[in-house]
C-alpha cells in the first residue's frame, strides 16, 4: 500500500474517532449528523484511493455500465415492496472489479437510484450500505472463496447465502440505522429494538432478492464481465 493511501487511511481514520468521541460526550452534536459525517469519513478514502490507482478509461466505463445496471434493477422491480435486486447486482460487481471498485458501484449506484427513488437524509447511509456490500463481495473474490468466473452450482448456492446473511445483518441494519435517527426524538434501547425487529420482515425480502439475483444472475453475468475484461486487456 503506498505511503499516500496510508496516511489518508490514518487521518480517516484519526477524523472517524474523534467525531464519534464528540458524538458521544458532547451532548449538543446530534447524532444523524455525527452518523454522516462518519459514513462521509469511512467514504472518502475509498474513493481518493480509487482515484490515485489510476483506473484504465475502459475500466471506468464498465465500473459505469454495472452502476447503470444496479440501477435499472432497482427501477424494474419497483412495484414489489421492498424487493431489490440491486445488492446482488452490485455484489456481482465487486466480485468482478474487486473490493474497491465493488463498493464504487455500490456508493454510486445508491445515489443515482435516489434520483429515481427520492434523495434525503437516508442516502448517505445507503450510499455506505450498498458500498459496503459490493465491497465484501469483493473481498471474498480477492481471497478465492469465489470464483470470479464460471461458478458452480455449489459456489452459485453458498454466494446466494452469503448475499442473504449479509443483506439482513449488516445492509439491512445500517439503513435501519437511518429510520433510527430520523423517527426516534430520543435514542434509548428499547426504541432501537423497536426499529430494527421492525425492520426485519423487510430486511428478509431484501435478502431473498439479493440471493435470488446471485443465484440466477451471477454466473452469467460474471462470465460476460470476464470476455469484456479479457478483450480490452483489463485482467
């Protein structure tokens, strides 16, 4: 990792801790904004990062196709309550391009998707939600637990698990964060149980889009983005 990216990874991270430790001692900081400007911090190397690897122009604009795609699933299943295919489309996306560009195309597709869907205080955390998504599907390519090509019946079921489990434990949960801070005046225990037990039915529909999609679009899809990447030189 070079010198640069470290020292933004530290400042990052040195800029996260002290607004969560004023966040939580100093009582006039209301806590969305904290929460923003924490996802803001955990945002932004990821893309200064992204930007000084000096992505290939051909590589950009398949990062752009797969951002458009994500988006396009969303909108085509807009009339079913909360079934969203675009996780798993950009789940296929980071495990294609790989952890960096994955949570790209999941930041990216979130805040476009609000231009269709209605923006708002809620897009940051889902610009983190969904980037955190393509992001670990890319780590799990990165390190071979899946292929990036060619996946077998095995590899297509456990993807699809891991697209459910991680939809209802960790992307479902942060925009659940969002409903939180935006409905509850006071911030107690028994007010967050509230909304995430809330949020749970709609966090399994999600997840069962996602693994859906995995299951069915992945292999596929993968194959097609490993002949583009193989064309123009971009392996």
């Amino acid at each position: 990792m070079p010198k640069s990216t470290r020292r933004l990874l530290l400042a990052a991270l040195t800029a996260l801790v002290l607004v969560a430790t004023a966040a939580i001692t100093v009582q006039r900081i209301s806590p969305y904004v904290a929460a923003v400007l924490i996802i803001a911090l955990a945002i932004a190397p990821f893309l200064v990062s992204f930007e000084h690897r000096r992505p290939d122009a051909r590589e950009v604009v398949l990062m752009a196709v797969l951002t458009a795609l994500a988006v396009a699933s969303r909108a085509a299943f807009a009339f079913v309550p909360h079934f969203k295919p675009m996780a798993g489309v950009v789940m296929i996306a980071g495990i294609a391009l790989g952890p960096r560009a994955g949570f790209l195309v999941g930041a990216l597709a979130a805040l476009a998707s609000g231009f269709l869907f209605g923006q708002g205080p809620w897009t940051p955390f889902q610009m983190i939600a969904f980037g955190a998504a393509g992001g670990a599907a890319g780590l799990l390519a990165a390190r071979g637990a899946v292929p990036r090509a060619d996946l077998s019946l095995r590899a297509r079921l456990g993807l699809a698990a891991f697209g459910f489990a991680f939809v209802v434990l960790v992307l479902g949960p942060i925009l659940d964060t969002s409903t939180l801070f935006l409905m509850v005046s006071a911030l107690t225990p028994a007010g967050a149980a509230a909304v995430y037990l809330a949020g749970l039915p709609v966090n399994a529909i999600h997840g069962a889009a996602t693994a859906l999609t995995l299951l069915l679009a992945a292999s596929p899809l993968l194959g097609q983005i490993a002949r583009v990447r193989r064309k123009y030189g971009l392996e």
